[in-house]
C-alpha cells in the first residue's frame, strides 16, 4: 500500500460548495484564504485628490543605488513573508535569492515605494507593483513594514501607486491578498476592491 505523507494542501474556490464540504468531512482544516479583487483606477479619483507628495516616500528606482537600503529591504520582506507562510513554511533561501526573487523582471521600479525614515537610512513599509499579463492592468505585489507599529504607512504606499497607475493610464490594478498576510489585509479594507470569490487553502495533517 502506497504511504500518503502528510501534511496533505490543497485549494478550493468558496464556490465548490461540494468540494468544501468533502474536504471538511475529511478532516481537512482551512489554513488561509486568499481574496484577488480588481480595482478600476478611475474609481479612486478620491484617493488620487487626496494623495500629497511624501517627502519620506521613494520609488525603489530612486533607492537601487543604496545598498544598505537594499538590503535592509531584502530582510524585511524576507522576514514578512515567512511570518505569514508558518502553516506551510517556504523553502530556505538565502539573502542573494531573495533579491532575485524581489527584483524579478515583472517588477515596476517607478511604482514600486518604501517609506523611509527621517534620516533616510531605515526602511519603514514597503509595496511592490508588478506588470501584468492582462491588458492595461499591473498587480499589487508584497507589501509589509518594518515593525508591526508602521502598518499605516502601508495604504499611503498603496495610494502612490494608484497614482502612478493613473498617470500611466493603467485602467485596472489587481490585487492578492492572504488572511494570514496583516499587511495585505490592510491594503484590502482600505481600497475599493471590486467583490470577488476567494481561493481557500485546506491541510490535513
């Protein structure tokens, strides 16, 4: 007989009522739900008109030349992204993979921001923006802080990049957002997300 190794994962949409109620009845326990909303950027004119230029904010454009700020970006989003994968812990990598990773050639600099502090020397949030295989739309990628404290910070970012979507006449900008994932979230109930099925994730044990 063939030896089933557990932790057994798999995902769902909420809509697969019957498959939902099999994984259940199985002892199947849900672990995270993922929400991948659609915002119309002409939608957010509000956000836009209420959108300032923040000295604190740079574009990781201007700040590619600033190693230290690199690599202090590197281990937080490092840090973030295990924190919300403890379910399912992501394979070891190390700090050179991880810049791999972040800087993918998916990745928009000019839209992507981090909020510096006073000095410019600590990174305080962080949020990515990515191209996109649909048309005239570019996604939300990670976004995070530095200490639980900054996660405010995170919507200005968010707002930064509407803007910057507008301006290049982006008319869609998509997100991910995981329960288990406090930043996201927070993106996700400030922004006027179209409604949407989520994606659950099951495990058993």
């Amino acid at each position: 007989m063939e030896t089933i190794n557990l932790p057994l994962q798999t995902s769902i949409w909420e809509t697969s009522v019957n498959l939902k109620k099999f994984y259940e009845d199985n002892g199947f326990i849900e672990i995270r739900r993922t929400y991948m909303p659609l915002l119309k950027v002409s939608d957010a004119k509000k956000v836009l008109s209420n959108t300032s230029n923040n000295v604190a904010i740079k574009s990781l454009k201007e700040v590619m030349s600033n190693d230290l700020l690199v690599e202090s970006l590197t281990h937080n989003v490092k840090r973030n992204y295990e924190n919300t994968h403890l379910v399912n812990p992501v394979a070891t990598m190390g700090i050179d993979e991880w810049k791999d990773l972040i800087f993918a050639d998916d990745l928009v600099l000019s839209g992507s921001y981090v909020y510096l502090d006073n000095d410019e020397k600590q990174i305080l949030a962080y949020s990515f923006l990515h191209d996109s295989e649909k048309e005239s739309t570019l996604e939300l990628g990670w976004c995070g802080t530095a200490g639980s404290e900054n996660i405010e910070l995170i919507p200005q970012l968010v707002y930064q990049q509407i803007r910057y979507a507008y301006k290049h006449d982006i008319q869609f900008i998509l997100g991910e957002f995981d329960t288990t994932d406090k930043y996201g979230m927070e993106v996700l109930n400030y922004l006027l997300f179209a409604p949407c099925p989520t994606w659950i994730t099951y495990q058993k044990k």
